[in-house]
C-alpha cells in the first residue's frame, strides 16, 4: 500500500455494530442565506445538485453576502465533516454509543485533516479510512429563512475510495452497512453490498435526493430487485420519484413498493412524522421537536440513526419510529448535520419521557 493510501490507525479487536460506507469523504459548509441568493444558483430549490469546484467557490464567495441573522447563540455558518452516511453514523457514535466506523477515502488537505478531527471526537473508529494525495469533497448547504436546505456538492475533484480497494476483513463482524444510493458510485456500492452480504451484514440504504432518484431510476430499481436491500429510507419527494408514473403515487404506495423489496421500509414525511413497515406492520409516527426547527439539515440522517439504534437494540417497529423522531428532532434545532451537545441532552429527555430505550453511558 502506498504512502499515499494509508488507513488512518489500526483496525480495532472488535468490529463497529454499524459501519458507514463514503467513498468520498465530505466537509459541509453550512449556512443561513437570504433567497435572493438561492435565486441565482443553479437547480431546484431543497434538493441536491453537483456543482463544479468554480461553482461551489463562487456560491462560498457570495454566502456572506447573503447570510442571515441567525438566532442567538448560533453562529450563521458551521463547518463540519458532512454526508449523509457520516452524520448517521456519528450520531449513532456520538448520540446512542453504538460502535461505528466508516469506509472510504479522504484527501491530504485541510478539508480532509478537518473529517478526520470531527469525526474521530464523536467516537467513530476511522482505521477504514484511507487518506490519498488530493482533494476532499465539500458541500454548500444553504438554509433558507423557513429551515429549508439546499445542497451543492462538488465532487469532482475529489478522492475516493475504488472497489477493488474494498477488503472483506474491513467488513467481518459488523451488524449493519450504511449506504446511501449515488449512480456515480454505484460500482462501489455493489460491490460493497456484495461483500457485507458474504459476512451477513444487513444493508440500511438512503435514497439520497429526489433529483437522484428521478435521473437514476431505473439503476435504483434494479439495486432494491436484488433483494439485498434490508432497510431503505425515502422521504416524500424520493418516494413520489420512485413510483412516478404509477395511478397511486401517494407516500403509503411508495412504502408498499419498497416494502416488496425490504424487510423494513420508512418513508419520512418531514414535519407529519414518518410510515414505515415491516413485513404486514405498518406503523404512522409523528415529528417531533418542528417548532423549535432551524435547520432541516440532517434530520432524515439522524433518524436513521434513531432507527438504526433501535434496530440494533431490538425494539420493536413503532419504538424504531420514535426513537428515529427524537434524534430528528434533535439535529433541527441547530445549524448544520452535527447535533450539538445540548440536544443530545434534549433527545435524551424525549426518550426517557417517552419510555423509550435511553443509551447506556460509556
């Protein structure tokens, strides 16, 4: 292995329960903005769109410009190891002390030395990360003034972690794989998949944005029709693009359809809760924490990390739901896909208030 593909430490005696799969490790550049800003960057609106490296530096340039005052105690932007499977598998570290670790690959620079640092303060292991000569990925996030994000990540440049870099041991001894769809790195998720599944390792995996669903429809299709899908998450735009064009493509639909392909199936509803299914159990829960929303970054992240949590501990269904809800509930109330200390506390009382199950302390 060359110098410049080195894991980050020793891999640990015992595996994480969960592991995370990025292959391209990410830094969120969260932040507040006016829409007059938001009017005159490429895409839609709330969704996910890559942009170029001169086009995420000129939105960067411009979010000073245009950020919003946030409420007190806040800072109106926030820098932080970023991704879908990075901030799910940190909070289930940093919020529910269940072992995790990631898999992928991060660049020699700033941004890269940056993943490493926030995500080792939460707890996940990192000795599947490798770190390559180059740039790490990073992510415009602009919150508008109703909590609403909309993403900008630039990809292009940066390293990733290849298939045939995957090592069965990096997979040995864990419960859970956290995938999240990318037609860009559908290689590797296979792969990936493919691998797990040779250690009985159940595959959670994220529809990532509507505009992903929408363009890559039918490799998704044809990933879910495998059958190695054991839980998948949609929200309600990914569900409405999945069953696009059918007579009924109403969010209970979706969840009938992914129900076809996994045990388990949740479509999040945002401020309406959630429905989800596991085999004939079907179970309807409601949001928590919507009027104290900031931010609605992270928060279908951290409930799969609530859900995952619950999972692993054995709960049943609804107590998954719930539990899913609490640790939604808790990433909106401040900026970014990082719950901040004082919210774990918060979600912490929601649970015990609840009578759900509360993390053991470390």
């Amino acid at each position: 292995m060359g110098a410049e593909n080195l894991p980050l430490g020793p891999t640990s005696s015992s595996a994480p329960a969960v592991l995370g799969l990025q292959v391209s490790a990410l830094i969120d550049h969260v932040a507040r903005v006016d829409s007059s800003l938001l009017d005159r960057i490429p895409g839609e609106r709330g969704g996910s769109q890559l942009v170029c490296i001169q086009e995420l530096n000129d939105i960067l340039q411009e979010v000073n410009a245009h950020t919003l005052p946030s409420p007190q105690s806040l800072s109106p932007i926030r820098t932080m190891a970023g991704g879908s499977v990075a901030n799910t598998i940190r909070g289930l570290a940093a919020g529910f002390r269940v072992s995790t670790g990631i898999i992928g690959a991060c660049g020699d620079d700033d941004q890269g030395r940056l993943f490493i640092d926030n995500m080792s303060s939460s707890g996940v292991d990192l000795s599947r990360l490798r770190t390559k000569k180059g740039h790490t990925a990073q992510c415009a996030c602009l919150v508008d003034a109703d909590g609403t994000r909309t993403m900008r990540p630039c990809l292009s440049s940066a390293v990733k972690l290849q298939a045939i870099e995957f090592r069965r041991e990096d997979f040995k001894g864990a419960k859970w794989l956290v995938v999240r769809y990318a037609h860009q790195n559908l290689e590797q998720i296979k792969s990936a998949i493919k691998i797990a599944k040779q250690e009985d390792v159940s595959i959670s995996l994220d529809l990532a944005s509507f505009e992903m669903v929408r363009n890559h429809r039918s490799e998704l299709v044809e990933l879910l029709e495998t059958g190695n899908i054991d839980l998948c998450f949609a929200n309600e735009d990914e569900a409405r693009e999945l069953i696009r064009g059918d007579e009924n493509c109403d969010p209970e639909a979706a969840l009938d359809f992914l129900s076809c392909h996994c045990k388990w199936a949740v479509v999040t509803l945002a401020s309406k809760g959630c429905i989800a299914r596991n085999n004939k159990k079907v179970v309807r829960v409601g949001a928590i924490g919507q009027k104290n929303a900031v931010d609605a970054t992270g928060a279908g992240d951290l409930f799969a990390s609530g859900f995952i949590y619950g999972l692993v501990k054995g709960l049943p269904l609804e107590d998954c739901c719930q539990v899913g809800a609490c640790s939604g509930g808790s990433v909106i109330r401040a900026l970014g896909g990082e719950v901040l200390p004082e919210n774990w506390q918060w979600m912490y009382k929601q649970l015990k208030s609840k009578g759900l199950l509360v993390p053991e302390k470390n």
